[in-house]
C-alpha cells in the first residue's frame, strides 16, 4: 500500500478489498477446507489493515470491500445467522462511510441482509459476477435502494454469468482486446441504467471493471 501511494497522482484514489482471511469462514490449506480462526474478526480488520490502510493513504482511500465467496448450500449458514453475523461485525470495526459488502451468494440477497446494510450504513456493491442474478435484478432485490452512507454506489464488473474464472480468464488472455460473443450488452445497459439510478439519487458511482468481463477493461469501459 505504500508502494501503491507514492504513485498516485493529485486526485487519485484507491478501493482497497479486505483480506480472504477476514471473509472465509473456511480457508483450503494441504487440500483440506479448515475452520477460519480469523474469519470476521474485528481486531484483526482493524488492526492488521484498517489501521495502516488509513495511515498510508489518508483521503486518498475512497472505499474498504468486503468480498463475501460464493457459499453452495450445504455449506452455507441461514440468511438470519448470516446477517446475525455480519452485523456484530461491522457494529464493532471502526465506523466509517467508505465500506461496501459484495455478497457473491445468490440466497443472501434478501431482506435480513439488506436490512443490516440499511441500519449500519455499508453499501451493497453490485457485481456482474458467474453465479450472480443480473445487476438489475440485484438492485431490485434490494428495493432499489443505495446503503452506503457516504454516498458512494460500487459497481463490479468481473466475469460473464455462467463463466468460471479459469474460463474467462482463459477467454480473455491476453487482454488487449474485446472478444468476440463474450462482452454482455445487457451487462453494459444494466449497468448504465444503475448508474442513471443512483446519480438520480444523489450518489456518487464508482464502477470497476475486469479484462475478464469481456477481453480489454479499458475498452468495456469506453463502451459502458
């Protein structure tokens, strides 16, 4: 991080993501799926990257991530546990305006969990994601609603839908260009419609894009 902050310019600002650990209530190590002693621990957020993340990079930190794994279904905790959860969490981590919650599990896009967003003010980050329903719907199920207390919208435009990582990625290498039948227009026009949505609702939009959402970020981006 601080090699990342004296390369930025006037203006420049970096979303950082939490650390795996922090979000992975099981972790693989020799092979195995093991118990997560740090999973959404609040000391180990707040010291061993919050602390320092806010001492190298002052204003320039726009936004903290949170980037909760796909859980399949036997592996996955009740959405009431889940948002029971999650919400002990981020009542005991440092308050701040600049947290977003991307929730990669289809099932977790309900209620219990938006209503945690709602009352501790971290925002939903939307994302174009394998196994997620698309972004409309996503914002639908949240009641079109924006959580995020500082006003900020994030949007992650990551892989096709139904597209592992290893299959995009390979799709997509070597990234300089866009790729033929794998760059989602609805992705790009639902997309817009969610910016168009949140600017209309007062909010700032931050939208990130990866190669492997269609072959080249910078040219999704031009086209978005």
């Amino acid at each position: 991080v601080r090699a990342y902050a004296g390369h930025l310019r006037e203006g420049d600002r970096l979303i950082l993501k939490a650390p795996q650990a922090l979000m992975a209530p099981r972790l693989r190590r020799g092979g195995c799926l093991v118990a997560n002693p740090d999973y959404l621990d609040a000391d180990y957020f707040t010291h061993r990257f919050y602390a320092p993340a806010v001492r190298l990079l002052h204003e320039r930190l726009a936004g903290i991530l949170f980037e909760q794994e796909y859980r399949r279904a036997a592996e996955r905790d009740a959405v009431e546990d889940e948002a029971a959860d999650l919400e002990r969490f981020f009542r005991r981590i440092p308050p701040d305006k600049r947290y977003h919650l991307e929730l990669r599990t289809d099932a977790y896009l309900a209620e219990p969990l938006f209503a945690v967003l709602a009352r501790t003010g971290v925002g939903q980050a939307l994302s174009h994601w394998t196994w997620l329903p698309p972004l409309a719907e996503q914002l639908e199920l949240a009641g079109g609603r924006f959580f995020n207390e500082g006003g900020e919208v994030l949007v992650r435009l990551m892989t096709p839908h139904r597209v592992r990582y290893a299959e995009a990625f390979a799709l997509a290498h070597p990234f300089d260009r866009l790729v033929e039948g794998m760059l989602s227009e609805r992705m790009l026009v639902e997309a817009a419609a969610v910016m168009r949505a949140a600017i209309a609702a007062g909010r700032h939009v931050t939208v990130i894009v990866n190669n492997r959402a269609g072959g080249n970020a910078p040219l999704i981006a031009e086209r978005l």
